[in-house]
C-alpha cells in the first residue's frame, strides 16, 4: 500500500538564485554564506554539480573547476518565502502532512490515491503546478512508497526533477543499491556502529534481526528501523524542541574580537525575541567561538551559565557579556561564533527564581573561571517585572515596521551582520529572525 509522497525540490538555494535572476538561468551557481574566497559552497546549481562543484566545495576550488561560475552570497529570507509558497501549491493538491526541511515535505496519501496510477498522476500534478506557479527553475523530485523513509529514499533516485514508486512488493531489492548513509539519520557515526555489528551493506542491514538493529541504535528507533525498512507505516513523532539558538560565520572584516562580540549581541537579541514568540523560558545558556584553523585543528572555546528561568533580553545579553569576559575574548581570529539557549520550558510550567541567586556562583563567571563555566546568574541583572512590556513593545514594533526599528544599543556594530540562517530541519521565523 503507497502511504507516503515524499516531495523534493532539487538544489533550492540555488534553484532560488536562478528562478529570481534570469541571468543565473543554465549557469554554473555557487551559494555560499560570505562573499570570501575562503568561504565554501552551501549550495551549487546542477550545472556547477556537473563540473565537480558541490555542498562543501571551497569558493577557490569551484573557481578553478569553474572560472565562469556566479558566486552569489545566500539570502536566506527569500528561500524562506519561497518555501511558503512552495507549500501552499503543494497544499492545494496533496495536503502536506509535515515539512521536513526547507526544500522537503511530505504527503499522506489517502483512499484512491493509494492505488500506483492515481500516485502517480498526483505526483505529476504537483509537479507540474509547482513549476507553473513558481517557475521553471524550481523543478521537485518526488518519492512515492509505503512509508516516508522508502518514499525519501525514491525521491533521491531520480535528480533532478525526477519521480520514482517502491511498492511493498518490490522490496528488498529496489534498495541493494543503496548504501546504509543514504538513510535519513545514518551519518558517519551511525555507520561506525553498524560497522562493529558487522552491517556494511544495504542488503546487510535489510537482513540484520530486528534485536541486533535495537543494539545498534541503542533502542527502539532500530526496531522502528527493522519496521520502517519492510513498509511498516509509522507517524511523524511529537517532538519538543529542548533548544534553540542561532551562528554565524564572521566576515574578514569581523573576524576580530569586537567584531565577534558584536555579532553574539546581535544573535542573542534574536534568540531572545525567538524565546517570546515561541512562549517557552531558558535555562541555560551557551556561546561558543570557532577560530582560524592551525595545523589542520580547529582552534575555539565555550562558555555556558545557569540563566534561571528567562526569555529577557537584556538579562540574556548581560549574561553574554559575562561569558565573553571569561577568556572567550582573548581568542584570536575568530571565524565562527555561536549563541545556544538550552532548557526550554513552557510558559505553563513557569515558575520563576524561588530561591534568589547564588552570589558566589555569580561572582565567579565575573571573574572568569574554567572552560565550560557552568553557574547561576539568574541573577546579578536579572529582570524587572515591568520590563516584560517594554520587551513585548519591542516584539509588536519590529514585526510590525520590520527587524531592527527598535534594539539594544549594544548591538549597533553587528546590526547588517548575523542575518537569518535556514537550519536543516527548522524553517525560521520570517517575523522574529531577519
């Protein structure tokens, strides 16, 4: 029975590029993340993927591959608001169950259209109404199959703007030509523990007892596994997300400690305005700085803090500084800078600083201790009740007139820096994260 349509649209950000600017159109594209030679591609079109170039390639290799190739720095927003449309041309025809990522969602299918040809003629709709609608560069390959693990495994067979059926009935043989990382969530170090249970192959791990593949995964995702790669239906599981937070690599003109720090302001304003409009607390917060690499390792630090229950800017931001100044600026030529609020908590299960703070604890992140410093400042700087409506007002102004009408001072020098980011299983909010 065909549960599952797994919709893909192929190479996004570049598709994006191209759709929105004819000149791009049957070019070579690298998208990359900074305007710099020493940055890498986060995308290629499948013209600059015929020559080589792909998802990691540096900016001076593709130029080598390719001395013609557009380098074209990623807009992170207009990926975003294409991805809306993309779903609700999708929606019209096939309601989409879930969104998996930026560029993937998926169908249920249902009644009639379970049977292959009424699948296929979906599928074709949909593909067919996506271009019509969004444009000739944004083309989909489309998966169909019992569950959504086959139906994304049949949307990777044909690329580009390709559509491919696995019945029940053709398993297991339509996936022996697959290796065990071409499944969603099998990455190297899932592979080195198949490896030590002797599973190296696809059809390996089709043959694997189902108790062995609980081993491997170290629970019942493997048995889940064992199910899914036979057809067993599953649903998507009710995930709550335990954190949030934003990075940024700096540009050469920021890769200094003022710029670092700056950059750090401007993301945790984000991540603090993310914690209001989502409604949930953080408990602890994090920042990590990545520098130049030296002899072939990645030099950096990370500082974290006990921050109570809070979704305060300022609080948040005077907890960055406190971090900051407890060796993460003495860093050199930093490269890569990160902001993590950890703990969430619901709205609901609030319950604020019952006991005060712990003053010791507080002084010590002041003075700088150890790597990995773990204390309370919930705090030294924290909140006022009145606060809470000067931060909504904040909230209500920049969703309303656009990001940046009004922030923290503190901010200014990173206010064109550290734009929104597209993680790989998150779409960001177009309101709160421009």
């Amino acid at each position: 029975m065909l549960r599952s349509m797994f919709v893909d649209f192929n190479s996004y950000f570049a598709s994006v590029e191209q759709q929105l600017n004819p000149a791009l159109r049957g070019r070579p594209v690298g998208v990359v993340p900074v305007l710099a030679e020493t940055s890498c591609c986060i995308a290629a079109s499948y013209e600059a993927k015929a020559l080589g170039i792909g998802t990691g390639t540096g900016v001076a290799e593709a130029r080598r591959l390719c001395p013609d190739i557009a380098i074209v720095l990623a807009d992170h927003a207009k990926y975003v608001e294409m991805h809306h449309r993309a779903v609700a041309v999708v929606d019209t025809l096939a309601p989409v169950r879930q969104v998996l990522s930026i560029d993937e969602m998926e169908c249920e299918l249902t009644g009639r259209w379970q049977q292959r040809e009424r699948a296929v003629g979906l599928a074709e709709r949909i593909k067919a109404e996506v271009v019509a609608q969004l444009g000739e560069c944004m083309r989909t390959s489309v998966g169909i199959a019992p569950n959504t693990l086959l139906a994304k495994l049949a949307s990777n067979m044909q690329k580009p703007d390709g559509l491919t059926v696995i019945e029940a009935h053709e398993l297991p043989q339509r996936l022996y030509g697959l290796k065990p990382k071409a499944i969603n969530g099998i990455g190297p170090r899932m592979v080195q523990r198949l490896e030590r249970c002797g599973i190296h192959t696809m059809e390996q791990l089709y043959a694997a007892p189902r108790e062995l593949l609980r081993t491997a995964w170290g629970g019942v995702a493997g048995a889940e596994m064992y199910d899914k790669l036979r057809g067993q239906w599953y649903g998507p599981r009710e995930t709550v997300a335990k954190s949030l937070g934003h990075s940024h690599v700096l540009p050469p003109d920021l890769r200094n400690p003022a710029g670092a720090f700056a950059v750090l302001n401007r993301l945790t304003q984000k991540a603090a305005m993310r914690l209001r409009k989502q409604n949930v607390y953080a408990t602890r917060m994090s920042v990590h700085v990545r520098c130049r690499q030296a002899r072939g390792r990645h030099m950096g630090d990370d500082r974290a803090a006990q921050v109570g229950e809070t979704q305060d800017t300022a609080f948040l931001l005077h907890t960055l500084e406190q971090l900051w100044h407890s060796g993460l600026h003495l860093l050199p030529q930093p490269v890569t800078v990160g902001v993590q609020l950890h703990g969430l908590i619901e709205a609901g299960q609030h319950t604020g600083d019952l006991f005060g703070f712990d003053e010791a604890a507080a002084d010590a992140v002041e003075a700088g201790t150890a790597p990995n410093v773990s204390v309370s400042l919930s705090a030294r700087a924290a909140p006022a009740k009145d606060r809470r409506k000067l931060l909504a007002a904040i909230d209500t102004l920049n969703g309303k007139h656009g990001k940046n009408t009004v922030y923290f001072a503190s901010a200014q020098a990173g206010l064109d820096h550290a734009p929104m980011r597209i993680a790989f299983n998150r779409i960001p909010d177009l309101e709160s994260e421009r």
